[in-house]
C-alpha cells in the first residue's frame, strides 16, 4: 500500500513549534499548563487536527499527496479568538475626544446607520475578516449593527471564507437616532429568522444582542430573554457597567431592579451563554450573581483606557470565593487594535495599575483556549485531535525591536511570549490557517 492509498490527499502537515494549552495557567511558569513542541507537526484532515507529533516522525503521516506547509522555528498557535468586537464600527475606530455616551452618540449611531445598505455591509465584511485574519485571529463574537441584513452580509462573508464566526443583529429600540432603531418585535422577529436561516449552519452561529439596558425597552429584553429561553444553545452578548454615567442613566431608566446586571436577570439574559463586555464597576452583589450564573465578564482593556471608562479587576473577580469566568477582547472600535497581541499588552498595564500582574502563558491561554471556553467552543483554540484546524503562525522577530529584544539570549518561551504580546501586532503574524488552508498571508516553501 502506498501513502496515497492510505492517506486521504486533503491531508496537511504545519510544521514549526507547535503551543497549545491544555488548561488555564495559575502563574508563570506553569508548565504544565500547555504543551510546547519544539519542531512538531500538525496532522491535519478534513480541516480538523488529528495528530500533533515530533517532526522525527514525520515519516509516518506524509508521503504522495500530502501538503507540508514548513514554518520551522516560527510559533504555531490556535488562532486567536476575539470574544467581543463591533463589526460596523471599522471606520469608528480612533475617534477623538469623548467617553461612552458621548462617543456612541456622535460617532458610533451615524457610522453604524450606514449598514442599512447592503451593499456597503457586503464589502465592510470583506475589509473585516481580512484585518481579523492579518491580525491572526480566526473566530470572533460580532456585534452587528441594528440592520438584519448586516449580520446576514458577515456571516454570508465568513461561510465564504469558512472561518467559525458569532454574529449577532444588534437590538436597540429606543435613546438612539431613528435610522439605527429596531422595536421589540423586529428585534425578536429578525434575530429568530437569522437563527433558522444561520445559526449551526456550517461554523457560523448567531448571537442574541441587546445592545445594552439604556437602548432596549423592558419589552425588547424581555422578547430577547424570551428568545434565549427557547434556544439555550445560544450566546447573548450585551454591554455591563462600562461607564459610571451609563450606570446611573441605567439606575434612572429600571428603579425597580437591584442593580444593572440585574436587569438583564430579571429578563433571562444571565446565564452561563452570557457574554457581559466590560464588567468594570461591578457591586458585589453583582459579583456574586456574575460568579452563581457562570455569566462571563469580557475585558476589554483598549477599549477601557481609551473611552476612560476604568480599569477592569482581573485578580478580583477571577478569585474565591466567588470567581467569575473571564474572557479577552478587542471591543473595535471603542478598542483601539484588532490585534490579540496589543490587547494582551494593554491587559497587561490595566493590571499593572492595580497592582496585579498578567503572565504571557495567561494572556496566550485567554487568547485561545480560554476564550474558546468562554464561548463553550471545545473544539476550538486548541491544537490537538478533533479541533479545527484555525492556526496562527508568528514570527518573534517579524519587527526589528523585537529581533533585538530577543538577540539578548537566554529567552525562554515564556518570555518570548511576554516580549511578542507587549511589542507584537500585525507585523508578527506570518500566516493563519482556516480548518488547515493557509489564507495566503505568506506562501511557505512546500
Ligand atoms: N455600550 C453600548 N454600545 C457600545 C459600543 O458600541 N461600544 C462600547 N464600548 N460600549 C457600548
Ligand atoms: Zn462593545
């Protein structure tokens, strides 16, 4: 029997030094927290992983018919996972001079009404998944805007591409301009039509998306909440105590409930599919709920230094005696970087300025594995039998900063982490894999 025989000829190798994490690190150095193949190879049919083994072996998965994509001495990672950006908000990004609800109003609701335009949405969708895949990152939880055919242009472009997309039509049916207004009824009727049509349809998913509690209508959360009760397969994503003005308007607008989360409890919209962005000024009665209904908190540090909404607690909230799940995020474009990588290094400071300390193995497990927990995706941000095959290839020394950091010896893998996530970006990401097909970031030598 020849290779070609037995070997199915859609079979692809990646070879390079392969990481993947097994479980989430309690500190530096926890080795034992990932796996780390110095010049390993990545087995890869039908666009899932079946075999991660040392390049001495190679001989036994390659021969006629099989592709070997070689990156040798370059990092192979699951590709990354952004648990929290706005699709319509590319040309919102970089906006000067205002903090939530000021910025929403006289940048994001105008930029956000153009999506009503087919059209436009069609090629935005283009734009938005090359820039998350040049920054290496292969699945990501959307925010659309209010537009129902918005969602459908991103998920339409994402099945194209084969990429695992989350997308959610945004819902909001008051405190905002006319154009970017849906109703209570719309909401419902237009998120349960994209979950028949999308949701499960190859790797796409829908999500269920109020925008937040000052620009939905106790009747939209409670046709949300409604909805969600009957496909308890979905995520919801929603903004959580972002911003103190926010807050208090939300105190005005909802008197009788405890506390802004919970307002989305009282209408089903807290639950362990609950995906709550930002999560920064939390009481503890909200500390506890968020940690008792294994509803995730997304820190978005760019986003949070750059709108100065505050400085999320990670050690806090992730510790006993009530943890809460967390999960890492851009928040484009109220974040200022599509990249992981800068996400990881801005998490990084928010921390430093209170006091805690991130690790690079913590920061790459979020960025993969962690945040593919949050999403309650086992099959994805990980490199090893029956995961799909979304890889991130990246070159330490892409820029020469980094090259020069990393000449000054005795760098460790670890640190070569810490050095990619506080100096890296887009430069450093070679090439990504989507379900094992190279996107052409780069064409390695075969
Ligand atoms: N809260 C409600 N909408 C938004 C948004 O688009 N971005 C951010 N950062 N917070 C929000
Ligand atoms: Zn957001």
């Amino acid at each position: 029997m020849t290779f070609s025989d037995r070997f199915p000829s859609d079979r692809t190798l990646v070879r390079g030094r392969v990481l993947s994490f097994k479980r989430r690190p309690q500190r530096a150095g926890d080795t034992d927290a990932y796996t780390y193949l110095e010049d390993g190879v990545i087995v890869i049919d039908a666009g899932k992983v079946t075999d991660v083994i040392d390049a001495s072996e190679i001989g036994r998965v390659g021969g006629k018919g099989v592709v070997l994509h070689d990156f040798s001495g370059k990092l192979i990672l699951p590709g990354f996972i952004d648990t929290h950006i706005h699709f319509p908000q590319t040309q919102v990004i970089a906006s000067y001079g205002e903090q939530l609800l000021e910025w929403l109003t006289r940048y994001t609701f105008p930029a956000e009404s153009r999506y009503g335009d087919p059209a436009f949405a069609a090629a935005q969708a283009r734009f938005f998944i090359d820039e998350l895949l040049r920054n290496g990152t292969t699945t990501a939880v959307c925010y659309g805007s209010v537009h129902k055919g918005a969602a459908e242009a991103l998920l339409t472009e994402s099945e194209r591409r084969g990429t695992a997309m989350f997308v959610g039509k945004t819902a909001m049916d008051r405190n905002a301009p006319p154009d970017v207004l849906d109703t209570a009824q719309s909401a419902y009727d237009d998120t349960a039509s994209l979950i028949t049509a999308w949701h499960g349809r190859g790797r796409q998913k829908v999500v269920i998306t109020p925008r937040f509690a000052i620009t939905s209508t106790p009747e939209q959360l409670e046709a949300l909440g409604n909805l969600a009760r009957a496909h308890p397969d979905c995520l919801v994503q929603t903004h959580l105590s972002e911003n103190l003005e926010e807050i208090a308007t939300v105190e005005r607008l909802f008197p009788e409930r405890s506390d802004y989360l919970d307002v989305y409890d009282h209408y089903g919209l807290v639950g362990p599919k609950s995906l709550m962005g930002h999560a920064i000024h939390l009481t503890p009665r909200e500390i506890v709920r968020m940690s008792e209904s294994g509803a995730v908190a997304v820190f978005c540090p760019t986003s949070n230094l750059f709108i100065g909404s505050g400085l999320f607690d990670y050690k806090g909230l992730e510790g006993e005696p009530y943890p809460v799940r967390i999960a890492l995020a851009t928040d484009v474009g109220g974040g200022t970087s599509y990249s992981m990588l800068a996400t990881a290094a801005e998490a990084y400071k928010v921390m430093q300025l209170r006091g805690q300390k991130l690790s690079a193995i913590e920061a790459f497990h979020l960025m993969t594995r962690g945040n593919a927990e949050a999403l309650g995706e086992p099959d994805l941000g990980r490199i090893e039998p029956g995961a799909h095959a979304d890889l991130v290839v990246l070159d330490s020394t892409a820029r020469p900063a980094m090259a020069h950091r990393l000449a000054a010896g005795n760098c460790d893998l670890e640190e070569e982490l810490f050095v990619l996530m506080t100096l890296g970006g887009e430069q450093n990401v070679q090439e990504v894999f989507i379900g094992g097909q190279p996107q052409g970031l780069h064409r390695a030598d075969e």
